[in-house]
C-alpha cells in the first residue's frame, strides 16, 4: 500500500492503520517462531533495538514540531519493514 503524504489530513489516520496491521502480523509472525522454537537470539535482540531507534526518531520528530504523522513515521516503517522480512523468512 502507497503510503499518504505525511502533510495529508488523512495520513495520520492511515498510517495508525497500517501500523496495527503491521503490527498484529508481526506479533502473529514472532509468536509462531517462539512456539516453534525457531526465534533466534538475533530476532530477539532485534525486538527490543528496533523499538530503541524508532523511539529515538519519533522523539527528534517531536521535538522538532515535525507533527503527529513524522512522530509515528518511524513505527510504520519499522513494523512494514518487519512484516516484509518475516514474510520472507517462511
């Protein structure tokens, strides 16, 4: 899905969307591994860094009055990044 322009009235919206679809995929998808026994040391180290950068980049948008969508950007792309990767990790 083409993401909104973050200057949209929408994008906000959309973008709180597709990161509780992203989301809830990639929960799904990481459960599935840690049942299986399949979820790596480096998986889980990589749970935990990238909510520690996204974090750190929605802080500069919010601190920089960059607006609500620049602050939930890095989430969105992090979380679709994940789901991408996963998806392929079948």
């Amino acid at each position: 899905m083409k993401k909104p322009p973050q200057t949209s009235p929408f994008a906000l919206s959309v973008m709180m969307s597709q990161l509780a679809v992203a989301s809830w995929e990639t929960i799904m998808r990481r459960s599935a591994m840690m049942v299986q026994g399949t979820c790596s040391p480096a998986e889980y180290r990589r749970m935990s860094a990238e909510k520690v950068a996204a974090a750190q980049r929605s802080l500069t948008a919010l601190t920089m009055g960059r607006g609500q969508a620049a602050v939930l950007a890095p989430f969105v792309t992090r979380t679709r990044a994940n789901v991408t990767r996963l998806r392929r990790s079948k």
